[in-house]
C-alpha cells in the first residue's frame, strides 16, 4: 500500500481535497497510538485512527471542513463518554486542510520512522521465502531479502523490501544493526547452518529463526557444538520456525505464523550487544 503521503499528494494534484487526521494524544486505553493518522477526502478515506465510533467522527468532522472550514481544528474526545467505546481512554485528534506542505511534512515523518524501524534480514529467496516477504512487506520492519540467485527473485519486489543479490551472506550478518532479526531459509543446509552460527555469535538478535525440522535441529546443535561454540546460545535459536502450527507446510500459512513470532519478538526488550 502506497503511503499516505504519497496518497494525498495524489489527491491535490488531482484537484481532490483532503484532511489529515492525526492522533495528537493518546492515554490510557485507545484504539491508535499517538502519531497514527488518516486521509478524509470527499468521497474516500485512506488509513486509520482506530475505526468506529471514534473514526466515524473525525471523518465527519473533516468532511465539514472540507465544505464550511476552518482550516484546522482539535477534537478532544473521551470515549467512553464521547462515542459510546468501551475504550475507557482519551485520544485528542488535530485535523488540518492539507496542502503541499502537508505532503512535505508528511513524507519526513514517514522517512524517520522508516529509519526506526527495526531490520530483519531474511535470508533465501525460494518459494517459502517468496511468500515470507510477501508477509512482512506491509508491516513495520525494515525488511532486506538476500540471496546469490538472482534469477529466483520475483519479477515484482514487494514495495519497501529491499533485494539484495550477494555471495557474502555473513558479511551483511556482521554489518546489521544490533537487535535485528535473522530469519533463515536458504536453499543449502550448509549455508543455513554457517548464517545461524553468525547470527548466534552476535548475540543481540531480537529473533534468530532457521527453517527445519526437529531432525536439523539437532544435526545444527551437533554441528554448532564440534566447532567450539557456546551451547547456552543454542536457546536463543527458533528452528523448526512457525512451530506453533503443525502439520501445515503450505508457505503462505508459515509465513503467517513466522510474522506472528517475529513481531512477538521484536516486543521484548532489547538484548545487550556482543559478540563471540
């Protein structure tokens, strides 16, 4: 999905005006986080601040603007009092006309929280990793697809994942940002194995994952052992991944349950960064 500033400035360069709604305060229990926004255009809507009772009055109210001004305005709801949610927290929404310099202003929100996003390397481009970066294309993570095969990439990336074609694989192992994801499925079992022990010889990984089964598992940690390493870090390793489902080994259902882990993960609180 396109982003919203991109969208709006669609929008005006067609000559369709809008109004950016942006939750400005959020406490105690709210449908949408601070920050989070939408589109009201006259006869369409693109994103959200929490849907409902809550979303069908700001869409009102923009909407009015639209025909009647002002030029800006500030709802400050209640919800439970407000709009009859059950929410029991208090979101104050800013609504503004945009214009150019909305669209400016919109687009370097995006770009800084782009560059927070945390990384998750994903590494193996066959079909089970085809349908992972279909998975997480659309969410909140920086995500870099590596593989030397450049002829098993799809003709059409997903928007926001970036290709990387490479023989080095645990050269862009060693170069990732501390707390990043590893998610690990090539088309070798060697070179799965030498990526997993990079990434656990680092040991700041917020999820470290291997495809597999029970039976790689242990042939890994036979493996994993003979060289010397540390046998503590072998339980910061998700091999087999998406395990919470059994039986299903179609790639788009393993995909699914591997974003659910990955974004479990990537919740916890950061682990110090080192290395070994």
């Amino acid at each position: 999905m396109d982003a919203l500033s991109i969208l709006l400035a669609g929008w005006l360069g067609r000559g369709e005006p809008a109004v950016l709604v942006t939750v400005d305060e959020a406490r105690g229990s709210t449908p949408r986080e601070a920050g989070a926004g939408m589109l009201v255009g006259r006869d369409a809507t693109a994103g959200t601040v929490g849907g409902g009772r809550l979303e069908w009055i700001a869409v009102e109210t923009a909407r009015r603007m639209l025909d009647e001004g002002p030029s800006e305005t500030l709802l400050d709801l209640p919800l439970g009092p407000a709009t009859g949610q059950c929410c029991g927290g208090h979101v104050v929404l800013r609504l503004e006309t945009a214009n150019d310099a909305t669209v400016a202003g919109l687009a370097a929100r995006e770009r800084a929280e782009a560059a927070a996003r945390p990384a998750l390397l994903l590494f193996g481009a066959g079909h089970v990793g085809r349908a992972m970066a279909a998975a997480f294309a659309p969410l909140p993570l920086r995500l870099l697809w590596l593989d030397e095969r450049a002829q098993e990439f799809p003709a059409t990336i997903p928007p926001g994942v970036e290709r990387i074609v490479t023989g080095s694989p645990l050269d862009h192992v060693a170069a990732a940002p501390a707390g990043a994801g590893y998610l690990v499925l090539t088309h070798s079992h060697a070179l799965d194995f030498d990526i997993a022990e990079a990434v656990l010889r680092r040991s700041d990984a917020a999820y470290a994952g291997m495809i597999g089964s029970a039976t790689k598992r242990a042939r890994f940690e036979r493996w994993y052992g003979a060289r010397g390493r540390d046998a503590a870090a072998l339980a910061r390793l998700t091999c087999p991944i998406g395990a919470a489902l059994t039986g299903d080994k179609r790639p788009e259902v393993i995909a699914a349950v591997v974003a659910a882990e990955v974004l479990v993960a990537f919740a916890r609180p950061p682990q110090p960064s080192s290395s070994g």
